[in-house]
C-alpha cells in the first residue's frame, strides 16, 4: 500500500528543470518533486505521494496525520529505504 504522507520542506532545488526538495518524515529524509506544490517554501509541510508533494498542510495536521499513520504501523514500509539507495538522516 502506498500512503501520502506529511513531511515538512527543509530546502529547495532545481534539478533538470523540476523544482525538487527535501522533505524530512520523522528523522528520515528524501528528495521529492515539488512541482504540484509552486507555492511551498521551505518550512512548510507538505503531502507527499510517491515522490510527489500534494499539497501543503498546517504543522498541526501533518504531526497529527503522521501519529496516527506510525500508531497503525503504517510507516515502517512507506518510509523504508528505497531502492535509490539510503535515505539522508536529519541530526
């Protein structure tokens, strides 16, 4: 199953002509597209899909939706490592 799920944007980028970024999911981070999202800046917290950033949502909410995602256990596969290589961790 593949979940959409909040991170919050910690910088932004250009790559190849697709505006990209990195978004932080509970100490784990990766590279995402943000090309459905021209209005997200760095700081805010974003939806994310398959790669792809959804939409924006307040900090509330996405601390909220990733609770209760990692209380059902619903996070373990989503935001395993990927087969990219390792994710960069946040310290």
């Amino acid at each position: 199953m593949c979940l959409a799920i909040p991170g919050k944007l910690l910088d932004i980028s250009q790559k190849n002509g697709v505006r990209a970024g990195r978004v932080e999911f509970g100490g784990i981070v990766n590279q995402v597209c943000l090309d459905f999202v021209p209005e997200a800046e760095v700081g805010d917290y974003v939806v994310v899909h398959v790669g792809f950033a959804l939409s924006r949502v307040d900090r509330e909410e996405a601390e909220r939706t990733y609770q209760i995602l990692e209380a059902m256990g619903l996070l373990e596969g989503e935001l395993a490592p990927s087969a990219q290589g390792p994710p960069e961790t946040v310290e």
